[in-house]
C-alpha cells in the first residue's frame, strides 16, 4: 500500500525505470528528480544511479507530472505548505521542490518553473528503540534525552519509536501523554491534519509549527507529560525547552552533531550541556547505528563495539 501512494506521484517513464531497478521497497528513502540530470536514488543510506549503465535522464515532463500528481493538478493549493518548499501526501511521505520563489511582502509565497523533486520516503520501524529504551527510562521515569547524529542516520526514526512506546506504554513506562511538535512533518507524516505514523495513543501533535511556539502552546493547552521535538538548533528552541523543563515536562528532541564534544563548541548547544539539562544523550552513526549513550555528564553508559 505505501509502495502504491508513491508510485502514484511518479512520472510514468520514471515509475517503469523504478520497477525494473528497486527489488525490495522498504529500502528505498529518496527519489530525485532534475531537470536535465540522471534519476537518482537512495537505498539504505547510498546513492545509486538506475539503469544499469544507461541511466534515465529527468526530462521537465517528468517533473511537472511528479508535481502536477503531488499537488492534484492546483499547486496554489498547497500555499502553505509551499512556504517550507515541501508538501506532504497520504501516507506521511514528504515531497520537496525547488524552482524559482514567489515572494509576497518579502516572505516564501509558493514556487514556479519548478526544476527538482525530491521524494523523502517516510519509513516506520516500530522496535528500533528497544535497545536503548532502559537506557531513558529508569524506575518508570522518563530521562530529558538528546539524540545526535550527522543527517541520514536516523534520529526521526528512532524519536518516533520512543514516541510510540512512551505515549502507549510498555513494561518499562506507564502510557503517558506526549505533545509533538512536527514543524517539518517528518514524525507525524501528517497529512490533512492527521499522523500517518504511529505515535501512539495517547499523544497530541502540532503539525508545521515552529518548535519553539509550538512547545508552549502544547504546554498551556494539552497538559503534555513528555514533548518530543526534532532538529533543534535556534536560540530560541533552547528557550523553549528550559521553560518546558521548568513545568515539569519531560524533554526528548533531536539535533545535527556526531558526538558531545562537537555540541560543547557551538553556542547554542554549550550551555545546556554545561547546565546538564539533558540526562541522556544518545548518539547515533550510519543509518540506525547506535555509538554510545552518555549520561548528563558526558559519561559512557553504553558504548558499541
């Protein structure tokens, strides 16, 4: 059924190169679309160029199809989501366009003479946290966490995962009521409003909300025991998170960085690791690969390898 809602977005010529070169689906994370440029794909994290030799080079048809199918033929339709150059469709995947900007009183309108499509695969592995969930909760309570990773290792994925678990509980944790912020709708999938991920029964999201205005309006009005937030970085992201720390919330967000050490030298992130604000930082490398999980303190806890 997943396979079906992409494919159904495709160009037909791209959907025929696509049938004879992707054998197993659930690898598949990007497809890429240029106007003048080979087709282009990723599969567990590599870059592979189809046809076997002869690759199939994107023609403007094909991209304007890809939109015309995406945006269901009224681009202007999708204003809103326009403005963060994505639109999101059945099934949580996320499709991403470049072109030339329409600007309205100097802000993002929408975009034309649309020239690359990326399509962002949206993948759920429910139990990819399972390893390290004894790690975040100890005695039924919730550690503030910080996952780390380089992009493309998959933080979201492992933060929707510990969503799931946390919101419908386990033997670990009672269920407890999580609010999501999603300002890029990649762990809700949102689409019309409504997740097409699983993040469990208890758990409220905000799609395409700033995180920072997003984690106090949970605050005042969801009573959130837990917030998860993805790809913080903005001061006032921090802000946000020391005030929902401060009304008793639990903490779980995501960030670039491929250790500790890296977070110590930017401003952003120094002073909450100096103020040990999160209790758990697990840092990821490779695609779903675990390299350690510290303490607030920066120690080992469990190290791979």
């Amino acid at each position: 059924m997943q396979k079906e809602r992409v494919w159904s977005i495709l160009p037909e010529r791209v959907r025929q190169v696509l049938d004879k070169e992707v054998t197993t689906y659930d690898e598949l994370q990007e497809i890429k679309l240029r106007i003048g440029q080979p087709l282009l794909i990723r599969c567990r994290g590599e870059e592979r160029i189809p046809g076997r030799g002869h690759p199939y080079v994107v023609t403007a048809r094909d991209v304007r199809e890809a939109v015309d199918y995406t945006s269901n033929f009224s681009l202007y339709a999708y204003e809103d989501e326009m403005r963060q150059g994505f639109i999101t469709i059945e099934g949580g995947h996320r499709v991403g366009m470049t072109g030339q900007v329409i600007l309205d009183g100097g802000h993002v309108k929408n975009l034309k003479y649309i020239s690359s499509v990326n399509i962002r695969i949206s993948h759920e592995i429910e139990g990819c946290a399972d390893k390290i969930m004894p790690y975040v909760v100890r005695g039924g309570r919730v550690a503030h966490t910080l996952i780390l990773s380089p992009p493309g290792c998959g933080k979201t994925t492992l933060l929707r995962d510990m969503v799931r678990q946390i919101s419908d509980g386990n033997q670990l944790v009672k269920g407890m009521t999580v609010g999501v912020v999603d300002e890029r709708s990649e762990i809700a999938g949102c689409w019309r409003g409504v997740a097409q991920n699983h993040l469990g029964i208890r758990t409220d999201v905000l799609d395409g909300c700033p995180k920072a205005e997003g984690m106090i309006m949970l605050i005042r009005s969801m009573a959130p025991q837990v917030i998860a937030v993805d790809e913080i970085g903005a001061q006032e992201d921090v802000h946000a998170i020391e005030y929902a720390m401060h009304c008793g919330c639990k903490l779980i967000a995501t960030m670039h960085g491929a250790s500790i050490e890296e977070l110590r030298k930017k401003p952003v992130s120094r002073k909450m690791i100096d103020e040990k604000r999160f209790e758990r930082y697990i840092v990821l490398e490779g695609r779903g690969q675990i390299e350690g999980i510290y303490d607030e303190y920066g120690r080992p806890v469990r190290r791979e390898g």
